[in-house]
C-alpha cells in the first residue's frame, strides 16, 4: 500500500477542482479537508485494487451533501450572502468556472465528476444514486449548457499568452 | 477501466491543467485533523546534512527511522507504510526538534541526542545491541567485539555487525561509533564515506 502522502499529491488537485466546482469557495476548501481527513483515516482498509479517484468523489460526494445541508439550515441575511469570490484557480479560466457553477445542481455534479475526475458514468451513477444513462445524459446536458453560455471559440487568447 | 480521461470535447480540456500542488494552508490543516483524530501514525521529512539528505521519520511514540539517500527514501516510505502503517504525510514540523538537534551535532554544537525514540523497527538481540550504543561517548569509538561482550554476548561479535548494519536510526543511534578490532571503520549503513566524515567530525569538534 502506498503512502497516504502519495495520495495526497496524486490526487489533491482533481479533488479540490471537484469541490470547487459543485460548492462555494469556503465551503470546498472545508469539504476538501474533511475528505481527506476521511480518506486518511479510511485508507488501510482500502482495496489495493480500488479506483481511487472513485473513492475519494465518493467521500467528497457526501462531504458536500453534508456542506449544502448545513449551509441550508443556517440562516442568511439576504444581504450577507457571499459574492461568489474568484478562486485562485479560477484565474485559468473564469467564465468556465462561472459558467459551471451556474448549471443545475444535477448536470453540474456530471460534468465535475466526468470531465475533471475523469470518472466513469456508472460510477457517478452509483455515487449519485442515479443510472448510468441518466449520468451521461446529465454530462451531456451540462455540457451542452456550457458551450451554449461559453463559446470556446471567443478564447483566442489562451493560445498565444 | 472505470476511469476515463476527460473527453477531447470538453471545455475543461482547454483549459490549462490544474495548479499541481495543493495549497499549503490545506496540506496544514490536514496533518493538525489527523493528529488531532490520532490517524497521523507516520510523519516524515527530508534533512540536508553534509552526509547528504537524511529521510526523519517520527510515529507519536518517537522518532522510528533515519534513512540514507543510498536507501531511496521513496522505497523506505514504501516499506514503512507496510510494515507500519499506510497513514504517512509529509509533515516536517513534526520533526523541527530532531531536525534542530540534528543541525547542531553536525556544526558541532551537540555530542548527544535528547529525542524520543521507537524501537519497533528492531527486535531482540539487535535491539539489546543498538540501545546500548548511546553508551560510546562522542568521538570514542568500541570494537564490534567490545559492544558483543557489554550486550552480554561476547561470542556474538557478527550479530553486533548485522545489528548495525540493520540500525533503523543511524547518526542519533551512534552504529557509526563501532569500528573493527583494527581500527579500521568497516562496514555503514550510510557508506564507508559518511561513516568516516561522522567520525571526524566528532573527533574534530
């Protein structure tokens, strides 16, 4: 088994990108740490052969779940809600970042899952507790959605920095 | 295969790829969380030294392994989280005291070492052997000869020598203080070089 340090490095980065994307800034930070803090304490029971990208969405999943319940119990002043900070990350790309959290809780879910995870649909599937072809739909939607709110084509920029 | 990579089409693919490293300020929040939950079983760091860069390892019982770089601190780590546990993070500041202590003795400000120790990593005899080394003051040196007969054993003089050469703690366990009946330094975990250099060191200072 390998050190949990090599997990940490290895997949850190994919699991705050995932946070970020289906939760307020504060509140993936928050999430990132309990997810970690989880794993950590899970991981020598881990299956040597498990998909750890799976297993780690899947403790982020529900430490997201948890973040939403909490943040909707909570009482907030209208005029207290945050402003949707920037990110450090989102810097690389901002109206991605923004246009991504605007989707739907259900295709945004899809999309951070397969395409910054990189997992398969009928693991998103059995983390969401939906069917794998509900899963590709709900990508394919979000991905829809994004192309048609964020035209890649107007990004010429990124080509010649 | 139950992964994918993100597909060519997607927007994200455009993207630059993510900031690679995880922020410290999380890295941190992370080692205080597993220690205050008690999953923090092995904490590590790399020391430069003029013997070159030592790999500390501490558990929460004490300071459980010093490692050379001829003994590839990637496979060492490897062999730990088998042996001990996979729970590993690199947390340096778990180690600023040996680290400190360490900086000393090698500028020639320290001749003893003041860290706890976990001896799990050596059983029986050889455990019996390498707790008895701290007894060779600095810059003395014994026979393996020597420390066979303070162990009790004195025909166990080849024991002695795998004890050493097996010595999870090298530099704060002093093996490098066991030389051959001649006088010659003989065999080191860290190489017959660092052996020589700890040597002159203490003798120098």
């Amino acid at each position: 088994m390998k050190p949990f340090e090599r997990i940490v490095s290895e997949y850190g980065p994919m699991v705050l990108r995932v946070c970020r994307a289906v939760l307020e800034p504060t509140e993936a930070e928050d999430a990132w740490s309990e997810t970690f803090l989880a794993a950590l304490k899970a991981y020598p029971r881990l299956d040597e052969g498990a998909n750890v990208e799976a297993w780690l969405v899947t403790i982020a999943h529900r430490k997201a779940i948890d973040a939403v319940r909490a943040a909707a119990r909570r009482p907030v002043a209208v005029e207290n809600l945050p402003e949707r900070p920037v990110a450090p990350h989102e810097h690389e790309d901002p109206e991605l970042w923004r246009a991504l959290r605007e989707l739907p809780a259900k295709q945004r879910i899809a999309v951070a899952y397969h395409h910054l995870a990189g997992l398969a649909y009928a693991d998103i599937a059995s983390i969401t507790g939906t069917t794998t072809p509900a899963a590709r739909r709900a990508a394919a939607d979000g991905i829809r959605r994004l192309r048609a709110r964020y035209p890649p084509a107007r990004s010429g920029q990124g080509e010649n920095p | 295969m139950t992964t994918s990579d993100p597909e060519p089409d997607s927007p994200f693919a455009a993207s630059p790829p993510e900031n690679t490293e995880i922020e410290t300020h999380l890295r941190e929040r992370l080692i205080t969380a597993a220690r205050e939950h008690g999953v923090l079983d092995l904490a590590y760091r790399a020391l430069e030294t003029p013997v070159g860069t030592l790999l500390l390892v501490t558990t929460e019982q004490g300071l459980v392994r010093v490692a050379y770089d001829r003994e590839d601190h990637e496979a060492v780590l490897g062999e730990l989280a088998e042996t001990i546990s996979p729970r590993v993070l690199h947390a340096p500041r778990r180690l600023d005291e040996v680290s400190h202590q360490l900086e000393e003795y090698f500028a020639g400000r320290r001749t003893a070492f003041d860290v706890a120790l976990d001896w799990q990593l050596s059983r029986g005899f050889r455990r019996e052997v390498l707790r008895k080394l701290p007894g060779i003051g600095y810059g003395a040196t014994a026979s393996y000869a020597h420390v066979a007969a303070a162990a009790g054993s004195p025909r166990a003089v080849r024991a002695v020598g795998t004890a050493c050469a097996t010595n999870p703690l090298p530099v704060v366990v002093p093996c490098h203080r066991v030389v051959r009946s001649d006088g010659s330094a003989g065999g080191y975990i860290g190489g017959a070089e660092a052996k020589r250099a700890l040597l002159d060191l203490e003798t120098t200072t």
